[in-house]
C-alpha cells in the first residue's frame, strides 16, 4: 500500500443504499472506530437509510438524495464544500455511486478488487481491497476496514435508539412477551412468500404462546401482503404495517423474540439487535446476503433452483436465480422446524 493507515486525518465512506447494506457497513465503521477513536469519518449515505443510521455516534452523515436527479450530484460537491479526504472508501458497486465519487476529493481512494469492481468503479479508484472468492456482502465490506490496517474484524453493531422511540416499542411488545415479527414483505412481490404461508406459521407461533406482530413499510404492496397474511390467519395477529419509522422498526426488532423475513432490511436490521432471524431465500445466495449471524436458520431452496438452472455448471456466487414462483418451493414445514431449533437456542 501506498500509504500509511495510521497517518489518516480524515475518512470518506461511500455507500449510498440499502438498508441491508448499510448495516453490514455500521459493522465495517465501527470496526474502523475501535481501532482509530480519534478519526474524523464522513459517511455519504441515502435519504432513506439516513434515516435508519442518524444516530450514530461519532460520525458525519451526509445525505446524497437521488430523487433530485442529476442535480444530485451537484448538491453532494456543494455539501462537502471542496473538502479533501486522506482516503475514500467508495463501497458501492453502482454507476449513480462512480458518478458521485467523483464528487468526493480524496487522495487515496479505495474500491473492490477488479473482480467485483463493477460499473466503472474501478476507473475511480486507485487502491484496491483483497479478493474474495465466496463472501458474505458484510465480510467483503471488511475488507475494506482490513486495507486501512483494522485488525479487529469482528463485527459488532450499536445503532443507538432514542428513548421515545424505545417506549413506542415497548408499548407495543411489552415486557416478559414472547413475540414473533414478520417483516413479510421484499423490494420485489416474486421474492415474498406465499401469504397462506406466512398465516400458518403465525398460527403456529401463536399455537405455541407467541404474540404475532406484522410490521413493514408503507407501500402498497406491503400493506396489501399484510392484509392477505390476516385474511388466512386463524390466530389475531397485530398490523404495524406502514404504522412505524425505521428507527421505531429497529426498536420492535430489538425487543422481539424472533423475526421471520425474506431477504429484505428489516432481517438484517434484526441482526444488528442481536434478535435471531429466520430467512426465506429462494433468489439469492443466503452465504452472501443471508442474515449474518443467523444464517443456521435460513429456509433456503436457492441450491436446488441454482442446480436446475444452470446443470452441471460452477455456479457464479452472486448469481441470482429467475422466476416468478420459486418462493413457493419453501414449505411451512421447513420454517416451522427452524422455528423450534430456534426455541431450543433461546433456552439454551
């Protein structure tokens, strides 16, 4: 490397979106926190993820709100005033991020290693993290942690929680309940499970002495997944649908007991609490995006669709699998059993 880590006087991070992500990336700072307490760090984030991580101690947030179009990018130059940075961590592999690195002046600028440099970071950035063949998104965020000299890797999360927002939640999961949140609802309807499926393992929780609580955001399609969830329900179950705000969500999933979620924020958000996570994966590879420290009680069917897909072929680790029903492969039996092993951990 060309420079000297512990010379640093000032960190930029680059990493704009999404919830998932930015809370492997508070995992990734806080690493870089312990090791350098005295380090000034501007994080450039989204405006909605601003919202989840507005809290966070001993960093500079600054928003870059994409719902300005081009002029983005120029607001994101004004913001940071001309400032220059020791070094840039420019974590994201998009073209609207390379478009707005450019904004950011840096002398040392680091991106992911040319494998996985994608949409032209590569042209913008002059250092670069070591190569991974199979990491989780979180592990290969540390890598840039471990390129500035972190030798701690271990993640660790405190994405404080107002108060106000820590008695919300506690009005709603009072103390002593043993709750189950279902964060039913991904980015796309085809990576949602099936509503008749979600009911069922919510009767079964309920069967089993578990308040159930249906929590998510305000999108239509959200809410109307919520609804369906209701309608097949034979046990009363609480819509908080649409009804909190994110940091109000990270509350709810502090104080649960368990999370059911496919891969979507709120089960990563989950594990930023420590609340054990059941993940449903059909699209993506649960060892790269499952949640992080529960990925033992991942419903995955994403090998065996992988397998169809591309027969007697390497199958590439970031790899999506394609179609409309491959969720529908998850059986209720197979969470439910994931559920009990979960029962028998907490007891533990």
């Amino acid at each position: 490397m060309r420079f000297d880590p512990s010379q640093m006087k000032s960190l930029c991070i680059l990493r704009l979106s999404a919830i998932g992500d930015v809370c492997h990336a508070v995992a990734m700072v806080q690493a870089i926190q312990r090791q350098y307490p005295q380090l000034p760090i501007t994080w450039i984030v989204g405006k909605v993820e601003y919202q989840l991580l507005q809290h966070l101690p001993g960093v500079e947030l600054v928003i870059f709100d994409k719902s300005l179009g081009w002029k983005s990018y120029g607001d994101l130059k004004r913001k940071l005033g001309g400032r220059k940075f020791d070094v840039l961590l420019h974590m994201q592999v998009a073209a609207r991020a390379t478009i707005a690195s450019l904004m950011i002046k840096a002398k040392v600028r680091i991106g992911f290693d040319r494998a996985r440099a994608k949409e032209g970071q590569w042209l913008v950035t002059n250092e670069r993290v070591k190569p991974l063949a199979t990491p989780h998104v979180l592990d290969g965020f540390m890598g840039f942690a471990e390129k500035i000299g972190v030798t701690d890797l271990t993640p660790k999360w405190h994405i404080p929680i107002p108060e106000s927002d820590m008695a919300f939640a506690e009005q709603q999961l009072p103390d002593g309940e043993k709750a189950l949140v279902i964060c039913a609802a991904a980015s796309k309807a085809e990576r949602n499970w099936l509503p008749e499926r979600y009911a069922a393992v919510a009767d079964y929780a309920a069967a089993k002495g578990f308040t159930v609580y249906l929590c998510g955001g305000p999108a239509q399609l959200e809410k109307t997944l919520a609804a369906d969830i209701i309608k097949h329900s034979q046990s009363e179950l609480t819509n908080l649908v649409g009804q909190t705000s994110l940091v109000q969500l990270l509350a709810l999933l502090k104080r649960a007991t368990i999370v059911l979620a496919p891969d979507t924020g709120p089960a990563h958000m989950a594990v930023t609490q420590g609340t054990p996570v059941i993940g449903l994966y059909a699209h993506s590879n649960p060892g790269r995006t499952g949640p992080y420290l529960y990925r033992d009680y991942v419903a995955s069917v994403y090998e065996q669709v992988m397998a169809e897909q591309l027969p007697n072929q390497p199958i590439p680790w970031g790899k999506r699998a394609k179609g409309g029903d491959l969720m529908s492969r998850i059986s209720v039996a197979q969470v439910c059993g994931l559920f009990d092993n979960v029962e028998i951990a907490l007891k533990k």
